[in-house]
C-alpha cells in the first residue's frame, strides 16, 4: 500500500469525554452532530481531493466519531499506527480546544519528529497563542481556503526529507498564510496573501470521501458523525464569507475581514454548485442542505443555480437569512419541487433581532412562511436563540409565546409543516465576532479569552460553567434556566399541536427535568471546597449525567426529513468507484505520472 502523506485528524470536543462526567447540555441539539461535536470540516475533504490531486495520499480519520461508535476503540492505538509525513487536526470550531491540543500530544508522544498543522477558524484567531504555548504544534496554516497553502507546505515537508541532491519545496517564509515556529522558538507569521475569490479550484462533491473510503477499506473513520449511515445528510457550499454582520457571529463580513483577509465572499459557481447536488446524489438519496443564502451573491447567481437544479428529483434544504419574496418562493418550487427551508429569527421581538444584526419585521416573517407553504415547502424550520443582546429570561419565555402563535396560525390543521426550534449559543461566544472584540459595547461580559481558559472550561462538570459569556440581562444561571424553561414549553406546544408524537414529548419532558435536576446536584457538589471529595461525588453521577446528554431540549430526529428506506445509494457508489478503480489502473500503466 502506498505511503501516506498527510492524515487529517478530527478529534472529539473534549479528548477523555467518555471517561470525563460533563453535563452537555442542548449545546448541539440542533446540529447534527452530539455534544463531542463529531462532525469534521467540509474543509478536510476538500483539502484531501486539491492533495491528491497534486500527487499526495491523504487520509481522513475522524477519532470523535470512532470513539463515539466503539467504546473499545483506542485512538492513542490508532495513533500510533499511523506513519505519514505529517498529521493536521482542525481547530475550527472552537469547542474542539480540548480534544484538537490532546491529540496534538498523543501525536507528538508517538511520533516525536512529524510536523503537526493545525487549521481552522480559531486556530487561524490564536495561531499566535498556539504556537508560543504548545510545543506540540508545529504550523497553523491560517485563513479560510488553505488548500494552496498546504499543498506548498506539504511540498516543503517532502523536500526537507527526501535526500539532499533531490531535496526541494518552498521555505517556510514563503508560504503564504503560515505561521511557524523557528529553530530558536521564534513564532513567524507570514501575511494572510492567500484568499481566493472564487472556489472555482476546489471539489464540493465527497467523491474523494467515496473514493477514500474503498481505497482505505476504512469506513468507520470517514463517516461524519455518528447517525450519519441512518441520515445521511450532505452539504453544499455556496461561498467562503458572508456580506452580514450579525454581531456574535464568528463567521460574520466583519470577521472574515480581520482574520481571513477576505474582503468580500468567494462564491462557487451557481452551475458547478448545482453540479455538485448533482454528484452527491450519485451515492446518496439523503438531503442535500445547501449552506448560505442562495441569494447573496445576487438574484441572478440565484436564478442561474435554480435553472441549472432545475427537475433534480432530490430533496434540497436552504437556509434563507431573511425575508423571501412571493416569487422568488414560486421560482424555488418550479426549479425544486422537494424542498425545505430554514429560517433563523433568533427573536421574537424585533428589538433584539435588530440589537443581533438581523433586521427584518414579523410581519416580513410571517409573510415569508406564508408564502413557503403555499408555494409548497415541504417543511419550515425556524430557529431561535438564547444569549442575545438585549434578551431577557422573560423575552426568552415571550419567543416561546410566539411560537405558539405561530403554530396556531400554521399548524392547527392536519398540514404540520412549521417547527420552531430553540437552543442556547453554546458552548461559546465565538471567536472573532464583533461581541468578542468588544463585549462591554454590546452589554457581554466575557469569561475566557485564551485557547488555554477555554480547553479548561471544556472539562468544566456542567455546560453552566463552560459558557464563556454572560450578557447583561441574563447570568449564566438564568441563560441555562432559561433555556430549560423554554425548552420545556416548546415541548409541550409541540406535543398540543401534532409535532411531535406524545410519547416521544414525555421522553423529552422527562430528559429536561432531569437535566435540570442534575444542574442543582453538580452545583451543589462545586460548593464543596474539599477537591478530591469533590471530583469523587462528580464521578459517582457520570452514570445519570450520561444518560441525561443526548438531545436534551429536542430529540434529533425533529430536525429529520421523513426518509426511504434506501438512503446511501450502494449501486450507484459501486458504480463510480469501478469508475475510479479503472480510472487509477489505465492511470498505473500510463507512463505519465502525476507530479506534485
Ligand atoms: C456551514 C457551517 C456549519 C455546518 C458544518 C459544515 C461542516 N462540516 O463544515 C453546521 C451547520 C453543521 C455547523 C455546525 C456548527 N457550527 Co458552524 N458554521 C458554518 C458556517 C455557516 C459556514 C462554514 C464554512 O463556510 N465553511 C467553509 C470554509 C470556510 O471552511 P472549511 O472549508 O470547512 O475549512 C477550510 C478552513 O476553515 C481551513 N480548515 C478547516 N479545518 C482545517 C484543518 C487543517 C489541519 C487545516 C490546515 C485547515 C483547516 O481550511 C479549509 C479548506 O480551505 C460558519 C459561518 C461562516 N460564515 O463561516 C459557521 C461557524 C463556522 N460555525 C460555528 C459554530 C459555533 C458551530 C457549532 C459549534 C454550533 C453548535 N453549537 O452546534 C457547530 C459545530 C458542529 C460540529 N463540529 O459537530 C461558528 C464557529 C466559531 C468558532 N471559531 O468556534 C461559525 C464561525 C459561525 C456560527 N456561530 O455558526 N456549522
Ligand atoms: S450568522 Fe449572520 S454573519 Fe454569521 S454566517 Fe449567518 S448570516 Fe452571516
């Protein structure tokens, strides 16, 4: 078998979760994945294809998700085991402090002499901080489209150590978005020179994945998190960036701007968007959720991408970032008739949609879903938030009010397609947003501000202690109590009004309370000064705290479409890997070799 190159890691939330007892809370119910944040970057898969498609062997291994499906299974084993020329760990997310660091060191204990990369959103906020405080990271390879750059530093990695007659690749100094550490342990940071503005170089379709699979024989390590094989949801990209503000948001105009370099979004191609859709639904009937306002860059890029899906016999989901005209829905339901839509108010009171940088009416709103059930929507999703700017516990208690007038208004018949969701923004405020550069401005106090406070409140007992924010209206006690409060009633209304079966309301009521009672217990235990005590009565409710983890405020399968049977399409993905078997076999024989 070939050698190996780079093995992307993605590494759980916390490393330990599974011995650590941690109260989650609902901080990823209304994300696919569970509380260890499973889910790996679209990134890794498109920095493995431009790799390969440069000459290198990539690898993906998702460590969360193995260890999420295998309670026997080692990942400082499977560490070891590995032997490419370097391992990169996404620090994307910045809940990943914990576990992206904890795998930094299982790989530096085993292989001592492989370079490790970190990248990703937070990475590229502290690569400074990254670099100074962890020996064990070697690069951050900064900014939001690092294909390029990696490939120039992967060149660099094989140069340094092929023999010296052959030896060659970029210095590190010339690499645009690294920072390194030198010899004297001097941290440089090279200019953030690399932002594309298109995404016309990379491949958005997981036919790497697919391929990767077969040629790794290793499913279990590809997969994206842990349900995924039962619901097997995709996503399509259509940009790097974003023209909103909204001020507690990471990913914001404001952000890319200041950590990226990127001054204004790069966008993929309608038709090669469309063409992605088109591939994915090669192996998978699943969803496709189409990630970013289709109308952003403008209605024609939006008409362009709906004529080029247009008679796509595939459920399509989209996310909206505010207020969609009465044509513009009927345009969507003539290009797609299987399609669902997602909305994020936030609010329900206009003030503090407007105080987070969101500025439409609930007039416009209603209007909006109004327009999307006629037009045919197969189901509307709404999210709001908890941990707003100008948000109160009895704002909080107003949405869910909201929600109630929203479903008497569209789901009091048999037609239940509206579903309001609600959550909390956890675990943390993010890095880089506008609310983190200035807190006080925007009424928040912020708790933690290094990598180091932030990988501590990971393993913190309860999800209270993890927040890193308060605001000014709500404590970190009433942003939780809040939530559980509304959870509960949003429960409750879902189960009066047909969302969700009365049964499964129960079983959720009953998680609720129980979490809540596990909140009072964990606090109670934290008052204790005696540590050792301490950590033994926390241990002694691992058990309960367990079983209290999973969909605290929703079950998961709310945020589901109602599937086939046949999900992954086996025949059509046999089909495009002897497609590429053939494809590598008449490659073999040719005398041409790929050169990187
Ligand atoms: C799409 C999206 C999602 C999708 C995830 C899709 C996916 N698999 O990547 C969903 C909806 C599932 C999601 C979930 C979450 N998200 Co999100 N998400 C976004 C969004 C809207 C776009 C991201 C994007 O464009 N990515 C594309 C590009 C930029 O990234 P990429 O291709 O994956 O990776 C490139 C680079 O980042 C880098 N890179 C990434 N990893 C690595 C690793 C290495 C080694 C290297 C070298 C480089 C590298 O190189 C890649 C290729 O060029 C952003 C907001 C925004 N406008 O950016 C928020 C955002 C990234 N999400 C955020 C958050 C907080 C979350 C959640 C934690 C929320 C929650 N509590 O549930 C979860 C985490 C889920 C998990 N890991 O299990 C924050 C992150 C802030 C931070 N710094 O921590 C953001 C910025 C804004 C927000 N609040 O939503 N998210
Ligand atoms: S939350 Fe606002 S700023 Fe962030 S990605 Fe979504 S629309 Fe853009």
């Amino acid at each position: 078998m070939p050698k190996i190159d780079l093995v992307l890691l993605h590494a759980p939330s916390v490393y330990d979760f599974r011995k650590e007892s941690i109260l989650y809370g609902p901080i990823s119910d209304l994300v696919p994945s569970t509380p260890v944040f499973e889910l790996y970057p679209i990134g890794f898969t498109t920095i493995a294809e431009y790799l390969e498609r440069h000459g290198y062997r990539v690898r993906i291994v998702n460590l969360a998700v193995r260890m999420l499906n295998d309670p026997r299974f080692d990942p400082e084993k499977m560490i070891r085991s590995l032997k490419p020329l370097a391992f990169g760990i996404d620090l994307h997310w910045m809940a990943h402090a914990h576990g992206a660091i904890e795998v930094a060191k299982l790989v530096k204990k085993h292989h001592p002499e492989t370079p490790v990369i970190l990248g990703g959103f937070s990475a590229s906020y502290f690569h400074q901080e990254l670099l100074r405080e962890y020996q064990v990271v070697d690069y951050v390879v900064r900014g939001d489209s690092t294909e390029e750059p990696m490939l120039q530093l992967m060149r660099h990695i094989r140069g340094s150590k092929a023999p010296s007659a052959t030896a060659g690749g970029p210095p590190l100094s010339d690499i645009p978005n690294l920072a390194w550490r030198d010899a004297k342990g001097e941290v440089h940071a090279n200019p953030l020179s690399y932002a594309p503005t298109d995404l016309n170089h990379v491949l958005m379709d997981y036919s790497y994945v697919v391929r990767a699979v077969a040629r790794d024989r290793d499913l279990a390590s590809y997969i994206p998190f842990k349900h995924w094989l039962k619901y097997p949801i995709t996503a399509a990209l259509t940009c790097r960036g974003c023209f909103h503000n909204c001020h507690t948001c990471g990913g914001s105009a404001t952000t890319f701007r200041q950590v990226f370099a990127r001054r204004k979004p790069a966008f993929r191609a309608p038709e090669d968007l469309a063409q992605d859709i088109r591939n994915i639904g090669r192996f998978s009937n699943g969803p496709v959720f189409v990630l970013g306002d289709i109308r952003q860059a403008g209605l024609d890029y939006a008409t362009r991408f709906l004529e080029a899906v247009r008679g796509l016999n595939h459920p399509l989901m989209f996310e909206f970032f505010g207020p969609i005209s009465s044509q513009f829905m009927e345009m969507v339901a003539e290009a797609v008739p299987d399609f669902t839509i997602e909305i994020s108010p936030e609010s329900h009171s206009e003030e503090v949609r407007y105080a987070f940088g969101r500025r439409y009416s609930n007039e416009e709103l209603e209007r909006t879903i109004a327009y999307a059930l006629e037009a045919g929507c197969r189901r509307f999703d709404l999210f709001f938030m908890i941990g707003l700017p100008r948000q109160t516990y009895q704002s909080v208690m107003e949405t869910i009010a909201y929600c109630e007038h929203l479903m008497q208004r569209f789901d009091s018949g048999p037609d239940k397609r509206l579903f309001p969701f609600i959550s909390p923004m956890a675990p943390f405020l993010d890095p880089g947003s506008r609310v983190w550069e200035d807190p006080e401005a925007y009424g928040y106090r912020l708790l933690y501000r290094t990598v180091e406070e932030h990988r501590q409140a990971l393993v913190q007992p309860s999800w209270k202690y993890v927040l890193n924010y308060e605001t000014k209206w709500m404590s970190r006690d009433e942003i939780v109590d809040s939530t559980y409060e509304a959870g509960l009633r949003l429960n409750r209304l879902k189960a009066r009004y047909g969302l969700v079966d009365p049964r499964q309301a129960e079983i959720t009521e009953r998680r609720i309370l129980k979490a809540r009672r596990l909140i009072e217990q964990i606090d109670d235990v934290m008052s204790i000064t005696d540590g050792g005590r301490r950590r033994k009565l926390l241990r002694a409710l691992k058990p309960q705290v367990d079983g209290a983890n999973l969909s605290t405020v929703c079950e998961k399968s709310e945020l589901e479409l109602p599937l086939g049977w046949l999900k992954l399409n086996f025949h059509k993905a046999a089909l495009l890997l002897a497609g590429d078997l053939w494809a590598r076999l008449w490659r073999r024989k040719s005398p041409v070799e790929v050169q990187s």
